[in-house]
C-alpha cells in the first residue's frame, strides 16, 4: 500500500490527458508484398548478413534490415495515417537520397525520425530535397527511427563508416529535437516500454562519459520500468520517469561532444554542428532552450531553428511525425542554414 501511494504521488508530475488519441493504432510493415510483424526479425526476410545485423542491433538499438527496402502502413481506427517506402543503407540508415558521384564534400544529417522521414517516401523527405540543391554534396541521412544521439555515437563508435562516407571534407548535422530525444538519451520509462531497453547507455561517471552496454543492462530500474509498462493501471497512472534534472542535459551534451569527437577524429577536416530544432516550441520551448547553456559550456556550435507551427496540416494526425509540408519547411530552414555555413 505505502509503494502504491508512492506511485500516485509520483504520477501526479507526470499527468497527461490522452483521451484524443484513437482506440487502435496499427503501424505494419511489408517487404516484397509478404506482410512482416515489425521490420527486426531477420529470419522472416531476406537478409544478406544476419551475423552483421545482429551485431548491429546489438551494438546502436532497434532499426530496420539493412540494405532492404520496406513498405510502411500506419492507420488509426482503420483511417490511413500514411503509406511510404523506405530503402535502406548499410546501417540501417535511410539510404543516400541522391547518389552524387561529383561531390567533393559530404554533408551528414543525423537525428531521429523526423530526419528519417518517418511515413515519408524519400522525395518528400528535406534531407532529399537538400540533396537537390547542394550538389557539391554526397548527403548522408544517419536519422535513427526511435533513437537519439546515443544511439549515432554507437553507431560511429563501433563501426567503420569511412568506406561508406568517403569523402575526407563536409559537414555534420545533428538534428536536436529536444523534447523527443531526451527520454531517449536518458532511457526513461516511456523509453523502455516501447524500445525495451536495446538501446546504448551511458552515463557520466568521474566526469567522464562511459558507454555501460545497452538500458536492459541496469540491474534495478530496467526491470523497475518493464514492470510498470506491463502493468496497463499502473502504465496509464505513471506517465513518466524520471523527472529532468540538469544531469541530464548535461549528459545529453556530452553525448553529442563524443559524436563531434569521433567524427573529427575519421573526418579531420569536417564541421560539426548541432541544430536546435523548435519545430515543436508552443509545448517544448522552455526544454530547448535549457540545452544551449551545456552546448556553450561544452563548445559545441549549434543554431536555432525557428518554430514552423504556423504551417497548417504540418504533420500526420496522432502520429505526430512531420508530414511533406513539415518536411518541406525543415528544408527551407535547413537550406537558409547551411547556405551560410557555405558563404562563411
């Protein structure tokens, strides 16, 4: 009785009204026509190097089946959401939009799956439509589907990608969505419930950044989480955990300080930036900007990006992932950005 009265008490911080959302949410994949239940299981498809992709799971979280190409269908109450195809890299990453063979610089966009293009087909994506203009550019999509920036500083970490992002100049870009990301970095409650720990952990110990294996790996809180999201009263009482501290937006700067770090260290001669994207401000501003001072603090250029609320229909309904109008606006601002890192 005294840990339910715990709970109730805990709950109340993190309350939420989700009474618009839809009775049935239904997200499907398809390869080669055949129906498949998530995109992950190796044996179900056809798969090139399964010891390759286990490594990878292993080693940077979830993703889709490299060098594959899925159907995504997503309905709420039977009502079609969207319908999109997405052809993968090697990584699992969305593969290259536009195969530019006289690029002389690479430009790396990473992010989560707002910078995949979620329920987009790749022409609607803003990372393909930079691709079109910037054609002294290879561009890379490295946006991770449910991830954050833990998720690329293990892939970078532990993989050679120099063979696949072969030019030796460019730029990185990581996209912060803030408000998302951070549940991520930090392996919250919510987290677990759907990514089921398999994503990279880390945590500052001595003032250090160390990389503990994956968020399934914490002896307590772990199980802790998956107790509550299998617990349907309990999931709906708790919305949350934990509550965000400055820790965590520190932790959150020093993750994307190694990723600058590691690919500084392959790519020598590269700029590394973080955008700071307040496409979703009217609820997440004041989180945002709470990250700027650790950015400074830990040198890291960045630039803000400006809401782009003001578009209408500018993302897929319950969903929440931006649709090509809020694609389009991103890469109207991503354009204005990087047009000025050219001129500088």
């Amino acid at each position: 009785m005294i840990i339910f009265k715990f709970l109730i008490i805990i709950s109340q911080c993190f309350s939420q009204n989700f009474s618009h959302l839809p009775t049935k949410i239904e997200s499907t994949y398809f390869q080669e026509g055949k129906k498949i239940s998530d995109g992950l299981i190796a044996e179900k498809v056809n798969l090139k190097d399964s010891q390759f992709f286990f490594k990878l799971i292993e080693k940077i979280g979830p993703v889709l089946i490299p060098e594959s190409s899925f159907r995504h269908i997503k309905k709420a109450d039977n009502q079609l959401i969207y319908d999109a195809k997405y052809d993968l890299g090697p990584f699992g990453n969305r593969e290259r939009p536009i195969v530019n063979t006289k690029a002389v610089k690479h430009l790396i966009i990473a992010g989560e799956s707002n910078t995949f293009g979620d329920g987009n087909n790749l022409e609607q994506t803003f990372v393909y439509l930079l691709a079109k203009d910037f054609v002294k550019f290879q561009v890379y999509n490295f946006g991770h589907r449910g991830g954050g920036p833990n998720n690329t500083l293990a892939l970078f970490q532990n993989f050679n990608l120099k063979d696949y992002i072969s030019e030796s100049k460019g730029i990185f870009i990581f996209n912060l969505f803030e408000d998302v990301i951070m549940e991520r970095v930090i392996g919250s409650k919510n987290h677990a419930c759907w990514d089921n720990g398999n994503s990279p952990y880390y945590k500052i110990e001595n003032n250090e950044l160390k990389h503990l294996g994956n968020f399934k790996d914490r002896f307590f809180i772990h199980p802790f989480y998956r107790l509550i999201c299998n617990n349907k009263k309990l999931n709906e009482l708790i919305k949350n955990l934990p509550r965000i501290t400055e820790d965590h937006y520190q932790l959150l700067a020093m993750i994307l300080k190694e990723i600058e770090k590691t690919y500084l260290k392959h790519w020598p001669q590269g700029k590394f930036y973080v955008v700071v994207n307040h496409a979703f401000e009217n609820s997440y501003l004041p989180m945002n900007k709470k990250i700027i001072p650790w950015l400074i603090k830990h040198n890291i250029s960045y630039r803000e990006l400006p809401s782009i609320s003001y578009v209408i229909n500018r993302t897929f309904p319950y969903d929440q992932h931006l649709n090509k109008n809020g694609q389009k606006e991103e890469y109207l601002l991503f354009k204005n950005f990087i047009s000025k890192l050219e001129t500088n």
